[in-house]
C-alpha cells in the first residue's frame, strides 16, 4: 500500500474496501459510496479527466470522464480523480483538469500521488497478491495480461503495480 492510502482517514478506507472484495472493484461504485457523481462527458481533446464542485449539489464533488477514452483508461481516471478527492480536497479548488499523461495545474508530485491511489483502489495488493497465486497455480503463460484482464485495467498499469516498471 502507498504512503497516501495508509494517511487517508480510516473511515474513507473502510469504506473504500467495503467495494474492494473481488476483481474489478467497481471504482464507480465506491464514488457513490463517497458522494461523488461520476458522469461520462465529451471534454476537449486531449483531457482524460477532471473533478470539480457539483454545481447541483452543493459542498459535492463531480467527476467527469472522457466517454471517448477506452473503458479501462476511464476506470484509472475515474480512481485518479478519485485519489485527488481523496487526497488533495482543499486544493481542487473550481476543478482539476487531468490531460491524456494525468497532468493537471497540480505539480506532478500531487499527480503521482494521485496515480498511487488510484492503483491502491483499482488493484488492492491483497487481491492481487491472490490473483498472483492463482495463475501461478493455473498455469497462466502471460499473468500480466490474465491480471490485467481479471483487473479490468491496463496492462502497464499492472506492469507498474507488480513492481515490473
């Protein structure tokens, strides 16, 4: 686990790994368990992502994603929006814009943290150190491609969470 997850506060964690009991945890589903809207939008060219107050709902959070992004990718964007919510609340500000390389005005250091969330809520090391297991056991030719299936994310995302990049 990354320094960020462990210094959220315990009930954000709790809450979170209330959804985190089988692959793929649903990222969308621990938004709602938070607060947070996640709407798929049309956003400009080139950005991936962003989180803002919802102008709907007062003292809330939206997250937008880019429906013309794959599937998986909206799924890391949606964790990594998450992870700024998370982690970075008191700087979002009017919002944070996330562009394809998940920079934002935020210094790429607030950026990393928000990308270690982000695989802490996508691929909690307990599921995937059992997934690890079971391919091994099963005989998996390819477990970074099995893993990423089972994950639902990208197969350098899991090169990353395996310590492999």
């Amino acid at each position: 686990m990354s320094k960020e997850w462990l210094s959220i506060a315990p009930e954000l964690r709790d809450t979170i790994q209330a959804h985190q009991e089988e692959a793929p945890v649903k990222v969308s589903t621990i938004c709602r368990a938070l607060g947070l809207a996640v709407k798929a939008a049309t956003l400009p060219p080139g950005i991936s992502g962003e989180i803002r107050p919802d102008p709907d709902a007062p003292g809330h959070f939206i997250i937008r994603v880019n429906r013309h992004d794959s599937d998986r990718r909206q799924r890391f964007t949606v964790a990594h929006e998450l992870g700024h919510f998370l982690y970075h609340r008191d700087q979002i500000g009017s919002g944070i814009k996330d562009d394809a390389l998940y920079r934002s005005s935020l210094s790429d250091r607030r950026e990393a943290e928000a990308n270690r969330l982000a695989a802490d809520i996508l691929m909690p090391q307990n599921l995937v150190d059992a997934a690890l297991v079971s391919a091994r056991e099963i005989g998996v030719a390819d477990v970074v491609e099995y893993l990423a299936d089972l994950f639902d994310v990208s197969e350098a995302a899991m090169k990353i969470r395996l310590g492999m990049i």
